[in-house]
C-alpha cells in the first residue's frame, strides 16, 4: 500500500511539474480564465477597478480601438499597475506600430520569408516560466547577402507576442545577443534610422518588463553607435560582455546554450524547438478564429 501511495505521489507531482513547465494560456483560454489567472499571480497589485480605469481611457481614445481586454493587463503590469504609466505605454506602442506596420503585420510563419530568417539566425527561448523569460539570439549562417534586418525583427516580436500569449505577465524578461561572427556587412544592413528607435521600443513601448539586455561579442563598430543613439536608461540596461563564462552562473548555465558553455542544447537546436513550437501556436490560433468567425 506505501509503494502504491508513494507511486501516486510521484506520477501526481510529475504531472504538476509538467504543467507548470508548460505553457500556462492556449488560444482557447478566454478572458475570464485569463484574467482570475493574472490576479491570482500578481495579488494584491493587479486590480480591477484599475483594469477598468485603463479600460476608459483606451475606450476614449479613437486611435486605440484595437486594444484588446487581455492587452489591458499585459500593458498595466508592465507599467507597475500605474494606470496613467500604462495608457502612455499603450500610446507609444500603437504610434510605433502605425510607423512601423512591417513588424507587426500577419505573417505565417511557414512561409518562405520566415523560414529563410529562421535559417539564417537562431532565437531561442531559453526559459518562459510565469516568473521570467530568457530569450538568446546568434547567427546560423555567416553570410550577410541574405540577412534581411526587417525580417528578422518581425520574427523577434512574433517571439515576444508568442510569449505573452502563452505565458501572460511575467516579471522578468532577459535578452542574449551573442553577435558572434556578426560582420561589418550584417551591420550596414541594420538601418541605423530603424535599430534605435525599436530598441527604445523594446524598453518603453513593449508590454514587458525588460530587465537585462546581455550583448556577447559585440564588435567595436556595434558598441560606439549604440552608445551614440541610445537614451542613458537603455544603455543602463545593456552589458556588454566579451567571455561567456560572464553570463554563466548557477540561475543559467542549465539552460544556456551548450556552444557557449552552458548545458543546454546547442543554440540552432533549441532555435528549432522555439521555432516548433510557435508554428503549433499560430495554426491553433488560426482554428479558433476561423472556429469563432474573428
């Protein structure tokens, strides 16, 4: 009878590891579960008389009639639930989209376009726990004559829009660019114009909380630009870092990727995985809005 108990009592807490592991939202998760789920995760500071607050002011705003009831969280708890801080955010991210439409326009991701980013640079998500998110990025192919920056950053925020959908609101979100055989060539085809303000974006228009911005191997041409055009704030959040061993301590080395010492897979492995994943996301999300006529 113990060995039976015992049992159970494993077979139980490998399956609550595994949800916990797991993603925590689908497309089927309606905004009611959604909603007690991020309450219950950020009590007492996510409040829905707040939510109804940032609500009003969405609603009054005619530029900002395609904000969602599930965004209206995302965006008040990465502004610390401020409701004024929120609204602004929310301002900032809708003018950068109407700038910039080819980041955020629907894009399958087995296209070609897609798969040839996914072929020539690896991002990964190295964590996506409801506490914290670590994504990595690092060429797979050297040759710049087919590295098309556009692309590439559609990709990375189909990633972070993948992320909050399946995880909601975490605390903590890391970024590793590991700029590894990053040429000068890769770096004219940066648009200097369009780099900057998106990653002025990444910390002030995007609903996360960015914590880190790690850049491994960054090369001198890189470094000298982004010290030119960045805001001190972003600049406060970057470290540039020469040796990996910097980054790998007893929180990361398990999920870093095995090229630059950790224990994880190689990156163009779990680049794959990542990439995996999001297909199955987008094809679910697809059915339900063909299912529900969206």
């Amino acid at each position: 009878m113990m060995i039976l108990f015992c049992n159970y009592f494993v077979f139980l807490f490998y399956s609550l590891f595994k949800l916990c592991k797991g993603d925590l939202y689908t497309p089927m998760t309606s905004y009611e579960d959604f909603l007690n789920k991020e309450i219950e995760k950020h009590n007492p500071h996510l409040k829905v008389d707040d939510i109804k607050s940032l609500k009003n002011y969405v609603e009054n705003d005619t530029e900002l009639k395609q904000v969602k009831d599930k965004e209206l969280i995302i965006f008040l708890h990465s502004a610390s639930f401020i409701v004024d801080d929120a609204y602004k955010t929310i301002k900032y991210n809708y003018e950068y989209r109407s700038l910039k439409p080819v980041y955020f326009t629907y894009k399958d991701l087995t296209s070609q376009e897609m798969i040839q980013v996914k072929n020539i640079i690896g991002l990964s998500i190295l964590r996506s726990t409801t506490e914290e998110w670590h994504i990595y990025a690092q060429l797979k192919i050297n040759d710049a004559s087919n590295f098309i920056f556009d692309d590439v950053i559609h990709y990375f925020f189909m990633i972070i829009e993948y992320l909050i959908k399946t995880q909601g609101a975490v605390n903590k979100v890391i970024f590793t660019f590991n700029f590894l055989n990053f040429s000068f060539m890769h770096s004219l085809k940066l648009k200097s114009m369009n780099l900057f303000p998106m990653l002025t974006f990444l910390k002030n228009g995007l609903p996360i909380r960015v914590h880190r911005i790690n850049l491994l191997n960054c090369n001198y041409f890189i470094n000298i630009i982004m010290n030119k055009f960045l805001d001190k704030s972003t600049i406060d959040m970057i470290t540039f870092i020469n040796d990996p061993k910097e980054i790998l301590n007893e929180d990361t080395k398990d999920i870093m990727p095995s090229n630059i010492g950790g224990n994880g897979d190689d990156f163009i492995a779990l680049s794959d995985k990542t990439y995996d994943k999001m297909v199955k996301f987008q094809k679910d999300y697809k059915k339900k809005k063909e299912k529900n006529n969206i």
